[in-house]
C-alpha cells in the first residue's frame, strides 16, 4: 500500500514539475509556434509517455504496462477532436496566436483540477451511498435524450458576455 501512495505521488510531482517545466521554462516567453516546434513538442511528450510505459514494464509487469499503453493511445486519439474544439474558440474569441500556448495551457490545467475534483467527489458519494450510482446513470440517460432530442440553437456568448471596451 506504502509503494502504491509513494508511486502515485512521485508520479504527481513529476507531472507538476513537468507543467512547470513547459510553462515556466521552455515557453516563458510568448510566442507563435509554428508547426515543425509543434511536431517536436508532439514527438517529446510522445517519448515520455513510452519511457515511462517502459518503467511501468518493468515495475509493474506486462499486464499494466499494456493498459496503460492501450490508454493512452485511446485518450490520445480522443484529444484529436479537442484540437478542432480549441482552433474554433480560438478563432471565434480572436486569440493572437502568440497566447494560444498559454491559453491553452491554463485550460487544461483548469480541466485537470475541475476532472479531479469531480472524479473524488464521485468516489467519496459512490462509497458512502450506493444508490447514487442510479440517480447519476439517470442524469446520464436524461442528458443523452436531450443531447439527442433538443433541436438546434444558435449559441451567442456575447449576450452573456458584452465585448470590453
């Protein structure tokens, strides 16, 4: 038990370090990246997500190894639809080029900590009422019937949002 809580906060920290590393290092200074920097940045991180797969082989066996392996290409796969997602806020809220990596960055970070927040909550209502799992599967049922029956709106977020000045 020791060495799972002991590798989970290692890797926590290395992770941390890692933001750290991106945000306050190899991008302190705003900038537009261009598509060969990108690719680089793409086949590091790439790299670093197989080098620690190798440890996980290694230290865990091949089982883990090839779960995380299979999930990170799923999730990696998955992220692609988020590039179109970014490219259209981007567009739509004109975000110079030069703060997209920041931008970009803070949302994430901001969707890690919401996703973990959420993902213990859930945990600790799971473990303490078990019914629960109905009332969120039904929350689950009751979104996918609107997602599939609403018709379609016309989203203007400056009439939430006015434009400054």
């Amino acid at each position: 038990m020791v060495d799972q809580i002991l590798g989970w906060v290692i890797f926590i920290i290395f992770v941390l370090a890692m933001l750290i590393l991106d945000l306050k290092v190899f991008h302190r200074e705003s900038h537009e990246i261009r598509v060969r920097e990108a690719l680089w940045w793409s086949a590091f991180w790439i790299a670093l997500a197989f080098m620690f797969n190798a440890g996980v082989y290694l230290f865990r066996g091949h089982q883990v190894a090839l779960e995380f392996l299979t999930g990170y290409l799923i999730e990696k796969s998955l992220s692609v639809d988020n590039l179109f997602v970014f490219l259209l806020i981007f567009s739509y809220f004109k975000v110079p080029a030069k703060y997209q990596h920041k931008t970009l960055f803070w949302g994430i970070v901001g969707a890690l900590i919401m996703r973990a927040i959420f993902i213990l909550c859930g945990v600790a209502l799971l473990n303490r009422f078990e019914w629960i799992m109905y009332v969120f599967g039904a929350i689950l049922v009751y979104s996918g019937f609107k997602l599939v029956t609403e018709k379609e709106k016309e989203v203007r977020p400056e009439k939430y949002y006015p434009p400054r000045i």
